[in-house]
C-alpha cells in the first residue's frame, strides 16, 4: 500500500467510498449519496484551497482517503483544519485508517497547521479509539445535534495540538 495525493481520475473511487459511508454509516451525516458533480465540486475546492486528499492504494485500488479543510469560515480559525479519513468496507481494519490519518497529520504539521479537529460520531468506537491512539483527545461532546438512521446521534470532537 503507498499513500500518495489524489488525481481527478481518483474521483469515481473516492465517490464510491464516500456514498457507502453515507448509505451505510454514520461516518458521515449526509443522508443522501452525493452525484459525480457534487463530488467534483468538493474537490476543486480543495484543490483550490490547496487542502491536501490522499488516497491509499494498493495494486491499482483505492483503498481509502483522507483531507482536511477549514474547522469553521472566521479568518481567526485559519490554523485550525477539521478532517475526515474514509476507507473502503473491505478495507477496513487492515491499518489504512491508520496510514491514512498519519499521513494527513504530517501533511497538516508540514503546510503549518497548528490543530486538526475530528467530529465524529459517538456510536464510532473504532475512530475513537484510533484517534485516541494517535494523540487526539476529546474535547467536546455535543448531545443529540444529528440525526439518521431514525435514531438521533451525539457529535464528539476530537483535538490534536500539532
């Protein structure tokens, strides 16, 4: 496996990833898979941005991805980056999470980032416990403030001083 940056032609395989998570998971709390332009559009933004995506991959398969992107719009937030790692179902619990957000860690300590947040999920125990592996602590937990699966979810933020 190598982590490298993403490519345009990456996108299908990203999508893929990222609509099962949203179908299936609550990794993500998009209640509806995104369309090919949607997904375009996120990251020509990034792109934009120069908010690094990488991607794992190993014999010509996307195994998974990882970016960050502002935490919140003010310009005094502007050290501050939230990110997301998403890997593919038959590729979890394989150590490509791990790789992944390691790698969008250094990225993030080596273009000046001061603190990456994590939102995640309460119910995602094995996030949790990565992320905790990894040196994040929590740092708030906001009750009940998303809802899918007809069920109503507690967000968990997550902090790492770089």
């Amino acid at each position: 496996m190598r982590i490298r940056p993403a490519h345009p032609a990456d996108l299908p395989a990203l999508l893929e990833i990222y609509n099962d998570a949203v179908v299936h998971t609550t990794a993500s709390w998009d209640l509806l898979p995104w369309t090919p332009v949607e997904h375009a559009e996120w990251y020509a933004t990034k792109a934009e941005h120069r908010h690094p995506i990488l991607v794992a991959e190993a014999e010509g398969e996307i195994l998974g991805y990882a970016g960050y992107g502002p935490f919140r719009a003010k310009a005094g937030y502007a050290a501050t980056m939230e990110h997301s790692v998403y890997v593919r179902p038959s590729s979890q619990g394989k150590g490509v999470g791990r790789s992944l957000l390691v790698a969008i860690i250094e990225a993030a300590r080596a273009n000046g980032v001061h603190a990456l947040i994590g939102g995640l999920s309460a119910d995602n125990d094995v996030s949790m416990a990565l992320h905790s592996s990894l040196g994040f602590v929590e740092v708030g937990r906001l009750p009940e403030v998303g809802r899918k699966f007809d069920r109503w979810l507690d967000l968990v933020l997550l902090q790492l001083i770089l």
